[in-house]
C-alpha cells in the first residue's frame, strides 16, 4: 500500500460578488428637502451612499448609510426590512474596503435583523446570508463561510420562483455595489466548498503521511461529503479524497470499507481519466492490497494483474513503476508460501530495472533494498536479506523520520530476519522498538500494535517466557476484538499463538480450546474450505497428535489436506506438508494398509 500523493488541481481565488438588497424603497428625491417625508430622506441618504461607492469613497458611503439606517431605526412603521437592508449595505462597504471583520459584525445583526421579521423567506435573507458567507471567507474561516452560503441557497430553494431575484431586473442600487470583477453571487457557493473540501483533503493527507489514520479518515469523510453533496463527487479530486478515505480504512483495517471507497475512486477515475491511465492501475493495485490483507488470494491476484495490465498499456512495460508492480505480485505469492513464482516475478522486476528507460531507477530507493530484501527472504538467504532491509532502514529513516510507518514496517521486517535466523534475542529487541514507535505514531488500540505484541510474544515464547508470551497476546487479542470485533483475521491469529504457547507448555487441553476458538473465527470470516481454515485445521490436528489421539489427528489433518489439494494442487509446499503430517499420524496408528491406497479411497469416498 502507497501513501497517495496529492493530485495538482487549480486552487480557487477567494471572489464574491457583493450586492446591496433590492428594495421598494422610493428614490424620488424632491428639490425641497424641508418637505421631504422621513422616507424621502432615507431614500435621498442611500441615493448619495451609492454614488460615493461608485467613486471608491467609502468614507462618506458609510456615512450616508449610517444616516439611512439611524432613521429607519427610528421609524415607528415596523420597517424591520430597512434597518436589515442598510447594515448589509454598510457590510458591503466594509467588505469593499478589506474590514472583514467589521463586516462580519455589523452583517450578523442584518441577520438577526432578518430572522425576526414576519416572512422568513424573504429572497433579501438569501443576499445578506451570502454577504456574510463572504466576511467569513475573507477571515480565513472556511467552514463557517460555506456554512452561510448553504443557509442562503436552502433559503433560495424555499422563496416562491416568482419572487426570486431576476438580475435582469436588478436596480441600479443593485448593480452599484457588485464586485467590479463582475463574478455572479450565485457561484459563491461552490468557490467556498471547493476551498473548504480542498483544506480537509491536503489534512487527511498529512494525517495519512502521518500514519495518524483515525484522524485521516474523519477529516476525509468531511472532504467526501462536500464532493458528493455539494460538488457532484464526479471530477479528479473527488477521485483522490475517495482513494484516501480507501486508505485510511485499509489502514485501521476495515476492509468492506476501504473497498468500497476504492470502488467509488475507481468508478470516477475511470470516467475522468479512461480505463486505461496509470491513475486507474493504482486503484486496482490497492484494491489488490486490501484483498491480500483480507487472505483472499485470488482476488488479490486478480487486483493486482488488471493494475499491472493497465499500468502496462499506459506507460509501457519497461517502466520503473511496472517493476514495482512485479515486486508487489511476487511479494503476494511469496506470502502465500509459492516462492518459486515469486523469484520469477522478483526476476521479472530486476529486468525492468536494469534496462529501465525512464531515468527513474529504483536502485538507490529504499523500495528496491526492501523487495530485494524480501526476494532473498524467500530463499532463505537471510544475511542478505537483513543487509537489504538495513539498507531501506537507512534511506527510510532519513528521508521519512524514524516514526514514519514505513519506517517502523522495515523494523519489523528486520525483526522477521533475526527470527527465521533463530536469533530470538535480536528478534525482540527488534520487535520492542517498533512497538515503541507504533504506539507513539500509532496508539496503544491499533491493529498495527496488536500485531507487534504478536510477534513479541512469539520471541518471548521461543525464549522460554510463555507467561510474558501470553500476557502479549491478551493484549493483541483485546486489541482487535475492541477495534473490529471478534470476526477479524487477526482476533485468529491472536487465538492460534495462544494455543501455541499452551501447546509448547504441554498444557493441551487450553490448546486445543484456543485452537478451536481460532477456528471458529476464520470459518466465520472465510468459510470452511478457505486456506486460513484449514490451517486451523491443521493447527487443532496437531494438538490432538501430541494428545496421542489419532483418529482426531487423522481427521483434521485430512480435512486441511483436502482444502490445499482443491485449492493450491498437489505440488503445492503446504499441500505436501499436511500430506506428509497425515502419512505420519496413519502410519502411528499401525493400520496395515498402504497409505497411498487409503488415502485414495478416502478421498474418493
């Protein structure tokens, strides 16, 4: 899985249109001004309010319309209509000028001004809501902005068509207070989602980098809500904040949700970008990736080769990111234990590599120690394989810090090296450093913790400390079982290193009921004929060979060996293994038939 890079967008520039309220105010202003009614006069000051905006003399504008709006307060008649007016037209003004501030203030009391009249639809609300929108936007204060604006268009859906503002008929007192730029007010709205969901979309990206993922994914889910409701969720960056949101849940580990936001990603880039862009292939790989995380080895395949297909078609098959899409369908089959096609592909990718035409090598990145590192692992060439990881160590830590999640993954794969090694000391010491880390980057209750108190556990139950090695995996049990619940392949994996330790302590009746609950859980998640279970078949039968009860063994022994037969074939290493495990349980129960024709018939019957 790759931390997603921010796709270049253009950024939008703050630009609203402003505008004064319409109003049936009368502007006939007479020559003989002590005959003039108190409506005349109001009138008479907006008049030459206006003409000063149109000179950029703020100044006496705010003067005129303070005068305005002093005599519209003291006006008996209710004009509540008037005193919300002129405070929007003195916030204007203030906007003009640059006092956001000051407009903010004095357009929060044309608000609260509009809000106590008797037509709460009046279409002059929706103005003043924007107006304010645009305070808030020009403070900085995004959220609050789009806030407003969404009051203001909710207000327009509500106001009777034929009392809408038709700009073909605006007044001059209209027209006198917009922006010079000429911007229509009716797109504020979208200038002010699009800032808003772009601020969340770069936090969800740093928190991604970050590997603070809880944060990540709720910022994002902000950002998400914005594409879709707002914007239409159907252009680049909506693709991208869904492909992060597609992260982020992959990361705390729930896969039916990164899934289906790496869907939605995919539906989008598909039609923005062609079926056929490298854009296109990153989303296959990372639906290929949850897949893998989930054991579900055909469909990881399946991501993983229509990416690879893609990314072929778009930048040629001897493009640097083409050997990286080698190294993750080798590092699938090595996973699933078939090193032999894995070196094919590793060799496949070092090809690439070798001749590669892009100027973009990966020959000094950590990423090409790392894959070389898990080439060698799966040769068992482990010297070289830990001088490989060393070596990603080194570029990871300077160029991402120590407490980087890529970072801490090397740690725990160096930690995997010493182990096979034997070397169980090295393993934990190893093991304890990451952990460290995950929890400072990470927390105590994430999935990436719980697994390294799996491995530690195991390091400590090889060293003889099984009491320390189950008090690990309590934790990591717990770990899961409050972050995702008890139907979790890693709730499994807990279950079966418990039974492992009280397998190695000789106590075979905790055994076997830690393997059988372990059982359970993948059957629940997998089914019954997926190669997880069967493993826990294979685990339980073991159990039952060290109790000396056979026929169990024989039982559980034959029913792994019939999923990996069906599954993976005959050749296949665990396949032999269950098979060579099952001979040996027959051939202690001294039954005189051949083993090769008893299990034949068995597996006919």
């Amino acid at each position: 899985m790759f931390i997603i890079r921010s796709m270049l967008r253009q950024r939008f520039v703050a630009a609203f249109a402003l505008i004064t309220v319409l109003g049936a105010i009368s502007l006939n202003v007479r020559a003989d001004t002590a005959t003039l009614t108190v409506s005349d006069k109001i009138a008479r000051e907006a008049e030459i309010a206006i003409q000063y905006v149109h000179q950029h003399n703020y100044d006496e504008a705010l003067k005129h319309y303070r005068q305005a709006l002093s005599d519209s307060i003291k006006t008996d008649d209710g004009q509540l209509r008037h005193v919300a007016r002129f405070r929007n037209d003195i916030g204007v003004v203030y906007l003009k000028m640059g006092k956001y501030a000051e407009a903010r203030d004095i357009l929060t009391q044309a608000v609260r001004i509009a809000g106590r009249k008797q037509n709460s639809s009046d279409p002059n609300s929706v103005t003043i809501y924007k107006n304010l929108g645009a305070a808030f936007y020009n403070l900085g204060e995004y959220e609050k902005a789009l806030d407003w604006h969404r009051k203001a268009r909710a207000l327009q859906e509500s106001v009777p068509a034929a009392e809408r503002s038709d700009p073909a008929k605006a007044n001059y007192r209209e027209i006198a207070a917009v922006f010079e730029e000429g911007m229509a007010s009716s797109l504020s709205l979208e200038w002010c989602a699009k800032t808003v969901m772009f601020r969340k979309q770069d936090a969800g990206f740093g928190y991604l980098n970050a590997g603070k993922y809880a944060q990540a994914r709720d910022v994002l889910l902000q950002a998400a809500e914005i594409a879709e409701k707002e914007l239409g969720g159907k252009d680049a960056d909506s693709a991208e904040i869904f492909r992060n949101l597609g992260a982020a849940f992959h990361y705390l580990g729930n896969s039916e949700k990164a899934l289906d936001w790496y869907q939605k990603a995919l539906a989008v880039r598909e039609s923005v970008l062609s079926a056929e862009s490298s854009g296109v292939a990153e989303i296959y790989m990372d639906i290929g990736a949850v897949h893998e995380r989930q054991g579900n080895f055909q469909a990881a395949l399946d991501g993983y080769t229509k990416g690879l297909a893609v990314r072929e078609k778009a930048l040629g098959a001897e493009h640097s990111s083409v050997a990286m899409d080698y190294d993750r369908v080798a590092s699938l089959h090595q996973n699933f234990g078939e090193h032999d096609e894995a070196w094919e592909w590793r060799q496949k990718a070092t090809e690439i590599r070798s001749r590669a035409r892009d100027g973009n090598s990966a020959g000094a990145t950590s990423d090409h120690h790392r894959n070389a590192a898990r080439m060698y692992f799966g040769q068992g060439d482990y010297e070289n394989a830990l001088k490989s990881y060393e070596q990603a160590l080194v570029i990871e830590e300077k160029n991402l810090g120590k407490q980087h999640p890529v970072t801490i993954a090397t740690r725990n794969d160096i930690a995997g090296v010493y182990d096979k090694k034997g070397d169980y000391k090295q393993a934990l010491d190893w093991y304890r450093k990451a952990l460290a880390d995950q929890e400072k980057v990470l927390g105590k209750g994430n999935q990436s913790t719980a697994l390294s108190y799996i491995n530690i556990a195991v390091a400590e139950a090889r060293l003889g400390n099984n009491g320390k090695a189950l008090e690990n995996l309590q934790k990591a049990a717990g770990i899961f079982e409050k972050s995702v619940g008890k139907n979790h392949p890693g709730v499994a994996t807990a279950y079966t290193n418990v039974a492992w330790v009280y397998s190695r302590m000789g106590n075979y009746v905790k055994a076997e009921q830690w393997g059988r609950k372990a059982k359970a859980v993948n059957e629940r998640i997998f089914g019954k004929d997926h190669p997880a279970t069967g493993l826990s078949y294979g685990n339980v039968a073991m159990i039952h060979l060290n109790r000396k009860q056979y026929d169990k063994a024989i039982s559980g022994y034959l029913r792994a060996y019939r999923i990996y037969l069906a599954k993976f074939g005959e050749t296949y290493p665990q396949t032999q293994s269950f098979r060579g495990n099952l001979e040996r349980v027959y051939r202690l129960t001294k039954n005189p038939k051949p083993f090769d024709d008893w299990l034949a018939e068995t597996l006919e019957g």
